[in-house]
C-alpha cells in the first residue's frame, strides 16, 4: 500500500461463503428514515410490523404468522442497569423455537405495551398483508433512494444486483438487514449474533 510490502496481517479481508446478496443492509439512518416514512403514511401497525421485522429478523412466512410475547429482563453492564426484553419466535421452516433479545430502544418501548401472546398484525388475510407489506418496504426503499419509483426500471434490473433483490425479496431484504445491524451492536463478533438469530 502507498508503494511499500503490506506486512501480513495489516491489510486482510475475509472470503466468506455466502449469498451475493448477504451483504444487503440498511444504516441506521436509513431504518430510521423507513420507520418515521411507514409510520407517517401508513400508520402503527405497519409501522410495528416493520420495527419488528428489523429488530426479530424472522423468515417471510414467519413474519405474518407468529405468535410472539415478550418478557422484560435487566442486566448489569459497566455497573449500569439495562433494560432489554426476550421474545419468543417460532420458525416454521425449521420446525424451531428460538428466544430473540429485544434491545433497540423503539423495539423495548412497543414490547412494553405489546400484551399478551399474539400475531405482529391485526390482518385475518394473511396472503393480502404480504402484498401490501412487500408493496410498502417497495416503495420505501424508492423514497431511501435504493430502487427507482419507476415500475418499468425496476422490472429492468438485473437478477444478482441489490436492486433486484430489494424489489423481488423486500421481506428477505430487512431480514439481511436485522443481522447486519446486530453485527454492528455487538462490535461485530458472530458468535454472540448466531446465538441471537437462526443464522448461519
């Protein structure tokens, strides 16, 4: 680099085996601009629905099927009390229970007031709240300025590119997403994130 030897271990990167699209993400300012944005235009139950679709991660079937109750915990950490809740999530595809920490701060403060176990959603539809959801995290990834608004451009991209996968697998977008954001909170290390999520 800056035409000297790169001394082994300064310089590295990590070939790692997975998808093309595993390194999809929303920045935190991003989330946040998609949250204010579905909950301005779309209210409060789209708006949690895509709160807790960042922070729990689940698989697209789960999303719109789970029941889900929560349970407030506090630990110590530096001598500070923390809040966090755990949530309960069951994977259908993998035939799995998994327990899901609740950290973000919006995330904790609608677990304080979810209630008792029940579905993410009030809809008794579940195949239409797909296609309305799918259509909302579309056109909020247009307003971030991820995709174009445009139908014909968005049929025009190609398979393999960000944009095609955040118009044809919006749900499985957010889900890269969750992930990426838990790396970022917790400096990184892996093996506190697959404890977090079934994730390989």
């Amino acid at each position: 680099a800056n035409g000297k030897d790169t001394p082994k271990g300064y310089i590295e990167t990590e070939q790692i085996n997975t998808g093309i699209y595993a390194r999809i993400k929303l920045s935190d300012g991003e989330f946040e601009q998609a949250r204010q944005y579905i909950l301005q235009k779309y209210g409060e139950e789209m708006h949690n629905l895509f709160v807790w679709h960042h922070e729990l991660g689940p698989r697209s079937d789960s999303l719109f099927t789970i029941q889900v109750s929560f349970e407030r915990h506090v630990t110590l950490i530096d001598n500070q009390e923390c809040e966090y809740y755990k949530c309960l999530v069951y994977e259908q595809k993998q035939k799995k229970t998994y327990e899901k920490p609740v950290i973000s701060e919006i995330a904790r403060t609608l677990a304080k007031n979810f209630g008792n176990a029940r579905q993410l959603h009030s809809a008794t539809n579940i195949q239409e709240i797909k296609i309305k959801y799918n259509a909302i995290l579309r056109e909020t990834f247009a307003y971030l300025g991820r995709i174009s608004p445009e139908k014909q451009t968005q049929d025009s991209y190609r398979n393999g590119t960000q944009e095609w996968y955040l118009v044809n697998e919006p749900t499985h977008a957010i889900r890269h997403s969750c992930v990426h954001w838990l790396m970022r909170n917790t400096g990184m290390r892996r093996d506190v994130v697959a404890s977090y999520r079934d994730w390989e």
